[in-house]
C-alpha cells in the first residue's frame, strides 16, 4: 500500500529538525506577509535554512504564498516566488491566480499547490487547477470520507487532507473582531484578550471555546475542537490519498512532535499489515486523547458528517 506524505507545520528551524527526527515527510512554512495561518514565521533567511536542512533529511518544503492579496502586495509576488524558487523550495501552495500568474513570469518551473481552504470540493475544479499548472490540490476540510475517496479516484492531481488539528472556520480582512461582540453586547465573551496568541471566544449556550487570533492577515476563528483521525486512515490510504496533514497552529511544539510520532507509526503499520494497524490504532488515539488540552476535545471532523449548507 502506498504511504502518503506526513506534511507538518513547524514552528521553528529547532522544531523542523525536530519533527524530522519524529518522521515527518514535508513542512509547510513562510511568513504571514504572504501565507495563512502559519504556525510559526519563517524569514527569508530562515527558509533557506530550512530547506536546506530538511533536503539534508531527505524531506521538502513548501512554502505558504496563499493570503488574500490586495493591490498592494500583488507587486511583490514576483520577486517572491523567485526568491522560492531560487532557495530550492519543493513547491508553493497558494489560492489567488496573481500567484500562478506571478510563477509563470518569474519562476515557471517552480510547483504549485493549490489551496484555497474552502472551495476544493469537487474533482473537475481540482482538474481545472491542474490544467492551470498546479501539480497539487488541497481539499476543503468540510468534505466526508466518501467524497475525498471519490475526488483521488477522478483527480488528475496530488490530493492532500488534512487529518489532524484544529480548522479555520472564519476569516477577515478586518482586525479586531474581538471588538465587535464587546462592544455590542453579544453573549459571546472574550477570554485571554490580553493575550492575542490564546483568545477564545466562549460561547457558554454550546460550551464551546473558540481560539481567535489576529495577524497581518484579519482575524482568524478556529475550531472548537481538534480533528483526529489516526484510526481511521486505512480507507483513504487504499485509496492512494497523496499527503496527509497535520495542523499545528496555537498548539505546542511538543504536541505537534509527539502527535507527529504517532501518525508516523500509524501510517507504516497500515502500509505493511492493516490487520495490525487495526489492533493497535485505539492505543494511538487514547495517546492523543492524553494529550489534549482540556478544551479542546478531539473528533473526526466532517469526515463522517453530513454537510448542510
């Protein structure tokens, strides 16, 4: 059975080598200048240096140009891109076509995954992007174990999901979203406020938290509880699903090094004997469970959920 990609998030150049040594594949890095939610901010220089550390580990590194440009920034991306593609970068992921225009001007030959959070949901749109030159598509988190296994079936292109971690449920250009429900008296309350990397918005009716954080990019709400799917990846491994992503943002690098560790066992198990796999994934799952910050509790996300719309 192939083995797919095990795509981390570091949150330093220590944590990259780090997660290299747990077992991770690929990593995905950049600077919030020009990429989303990333879990930690990698400067020019330290993306050179990761990347040549990581191909010393025999890994990649693909670097984050997917924010939502504006005018503004959309000058800058060709000086960018060839600066990717001159440090040895293994691919860019990007949603806006300004970057697939960018790359084609200035640096043609240099990969490209697209990623657009939310509108990967069907295979002939993934196909689309293909044909525009991207060698990769990210799906949407809000899609089930059925349509991902159905999309890697028809896709002319890499699939990568993403199987652990918390999800992006809102975005805004805008800053200070927190604002807004002080200010207006909503019964949603600001926790941590003070602190803007750990903000929770409480909504007590649901008693679920929210994580909210704010950076170059507006402000972003996150997922009350933190997908895990360690034991249920022999489907889409079968399948031949390209890459499997694990989501480290607003988590501790020791967390994200262990839970690294732990998919990497899961993923050879299920490779070499799927029956073994099977009499040892709840062990896994019950380690993470450990792990866990007491309000975030683990689910599978959408993959076994309908989505209403």
């Amino acid at each position: 059975m192939k083995k797919p990609e095990l795509l981390l998030t570091p949150f330093s150049m220590n944590h990259l080598k780090e997660l290299c040594e747990a077992g991770a594949d690929a990593f995905v890095i950049g600077e919030q200048r020009y990429g989303l939610r990333l879990a930690g901010e990698f400067s020019r220089n330290e993306c050179k240096m990761a990347i040549k550390t990581a191909h010393e580990y025999g890994k990649k590194v693909y670097i984050a140009v997917n924010a939502i440009f504006h005018n503004d920034k959309v000058d800058e991306l060709n000086d960018y891109l060839s600066f990717c593609d001159k440090a040895g970068a293994d691919a860019v992921i990007f949603g806006d076509p300004a970057v697939l225009m960018a790359a084609r001007e200035s640096a043609p030959n240099l990969p490209l995954h697209w990623n657009t959070e939310t509108t990967a949901t069907n295979y002939f749109t993934c196909n689309y992007w293909g044909s525009k030159g991207a060698k990769r598509a990210v799906l949407a988190r809000e899609l089930s174990m059925d349509a991902i296994v159905e999309m890697k079936e028809k896709a002319e292109v890499e699939i990568e999901i993403q199987v652990h971690g918390m999800t992006c449920m809102f975005q805004s250009k805008r800053s200070l979203l927190g604002n807004y429900f002080l200010y207006q008296g909503k019964s949603l309350e600001i926790e941590n406020r003070k602190d803007k990397k750990n903000m929770l918005l409480h909504d007590v009716e649901r008693n679920n938290k929210y994580p909210i954080f704010e950076d170059e990019n507006g402000t972003h709400i996150m997922s009350p509880n933190d997908m895990c799917i360690i034991d249920e990846l022999t489907e889409m491994m079968e399948a031949g699903v390209d890459s499997f992503k694990i989501e480290g943002i607003l988590q501790t690098p020791e967390y994200v090094t262990m839970v690294t560790s732990l998919y990497r066992k899961a993923i050879d198990l299920c490779a070499e004997n799927t029956e073994s796999y099977e009499e040892k994934k709840e062990q896994w799952l019950n380690a993470i469970e450990q792990m866990q910050q007491p309000h975030r509790p683990l689910d599978t996300g959408f993959f076994f959920k309908e989505t209403v719309y």
